[in-house]
C-alpha cells in the first residue's frame, strides 16, 4: 500500500495490471452487452466512434462489485485521509475509426477552466475490459500534472512527457482528475471498452449529477465499505463544471443532446485558455 500511495503522489497515477480476473472481465462484457442491446436508450452516441452509458446503475446491479474494490478504497482513503464518496459510474466504448479528429484532446476532468484547476478533488478508477495494444485507442496521461505540473496548461506539455498505458483486459487505472490526461485514437484499433469510477471527499459537493445512485447502495449496510460511500445520493449541491447539468437548456433536450453541449462548451473554454 505505502509503495502505491507514493507512486500516486509523485505521479497522480498508478496501473494495476490484471486487476480483475477473467472470469469477472467476461461478465462485466456480458453485462455491457446486455445494455446495449436492451437498453440502448441509456447510451448516448456521442461521436461516430465514442458512445456512454453514465447512467446504468439503476437498471443492474451487475457493475456494483466494481465500485467497491476493497484495495481501491483502502488506497483512496489513505490518499484523502477522511471519509470518501462514490460521484460517478459511466461506460464508454471506442469503436474503430478512421477519423482521428474525434479524440477529446488533452484536458483535466471535473472543469475545464484552467484557473480553476487547483479545486478539481476527484480521483477516477478506470477498469479495461479489452486488451489495449500498441496499434489500440489508448488512454494517455502526464505524470504529475495533479501537482508539480499544475500549471501546465492542455496542449502545451513535450511529447515526451506523455504516458501511454497499454495494459490487458481487466487492469485498473487509478488516477488524479487534475493530470492532463486523453484518449489517443489509432487507425487500426480494436473497440475499446472501459469503466469509469469516480471518488471524492464525503464532506464535499458532488463532482457529477449525471449518475443516480440507486436506494440498493445507498441503503446498503457493509462495515466492510467505507461509511459515507453512497452518502451523496440526494445530494443536491454539485461542483461547477462538466458534471452539472446545464440549467440554460430547454427541458425537453435529451441526455444526450444535453451532455454533447456541456462537452462542446468545455472544448470551447479549453481553447479559450
């Protein structure tokens, strides 16, 4: 644990290979099947190549036992030192593609204004159900830009700095939402899928409103989990940024149309700076 925690703080990242058995690796797909094909209401096609479910949790219960990763919580905790919170559960999906543009470019999550960077307080768990090789649609982060690298603004790093991880399927991915971070497209890629968790401070205000946390987990009671884990399911207290949702917006717009335009203003606010 003392050798994770300090690689995390000197590089605002750590990639357990292999985290997840295969077996757990299988269903998680099966599941991820499953709601494609029954649900495709809750995926939002976001792109030519890039689709998100952020809001699965209340119709299965299948992708639960990812959320609550015993080391996972135990090495948050020690990070925060204090209780911790779940914020945030999403699928994403990258389908092979041609059309490189589609990448988000680099960017710290939680907010996109740059003067704002030193408040973003998350910590995000990827799981990688896909083999991601040389030749696949990657993620790609820089060390230590949650700290010593703060002020390094999106575009503006060496390429040498950049960290591409190429890991198996089911390796985890835990990292500081304030690193610079992105997804790199390649031509010839495999589809790539992969969970995303978010943590934060139970004292704090939501990081994201775009997941609902269903009454099975807020309710649940383990003394094995963290005591506040699910406390922010009627939070209504929600952190400026991404993760609001838009309140200018006609209410009859979709989730999806609604997530794209907090997207497309974030692009916009990053090139601004």
């Amino acid at each position: 644990m003392r050798a994770l925690l300090e690689q995390f703080s000197e590089q605002g990242f750590v990639v357990l290979p292999g985290f997840l058995s295969r077996r757990q690796v299988s269903v998680l797909n099966e599941a991820v099947d499953e709601s494609l094909l029954r649900h495709p209401e809750d995926w939002w096609q976001l792109s030519n190549s890039f689709r998100q479910a952020p809001n699965v949790l209340p119709r299965t219960a299948a992708f639960d036992f990812t959320i609550e990763q015993q080391p996972v919580l135990d090495l948050v905790t020690a990070w925060y030192g204090e209780d911790i919170s779940f914020e945030e559960f999403s699928i994403l999906v990258r389908d092979p593609t041609l059309n490189l543009d589609e990448a988000k470019g680099w960017h710290r999550d939680i907010t996109r204004d740059y003067s704002r960077r030193a408040e973003i307080d998350a910590i995000s768990l990827v799981f990688l159900l896909t083999d991601v090789g040389e030749r696949d649609h990657c993620f790609s982060i820089i060390p230590g830009s949650h700290d010593r690298w703060l002020d390094l603004r999106p575009n503006e790093h060496r390429p040498e700095q950049e960290f591409d991880i190429i890991a198996p399927a089911g390796s985890a991915i835990l990292f500081h939402a304030r690193c610079l971070h992105c997804g790199k497209l390649k031509p010839r890629s495999r589809q790539r899928r992969s969970l995303h968790i978010y943590y934060s401070r139970a004292a704090g205000p939501r990081t994201s409103e775009w997941t609902e946390i269903p009454e099975r987990l807020y309710r649940k009671d383990d003394p094995s989990l963290p005591p506040r884990l699910y406390a922010k399911w009627n939070r209504t207290d929600v952190f400026e940024g991404t993760g609001r949702k838009p309140r200018d917006l006609p209410p009859d717009l979709s989730m999806a149309a609604m997530l794209k335009e907090v997207q497309r203003c974030a692009r916009e606010e990053t090139a601004r700076q």
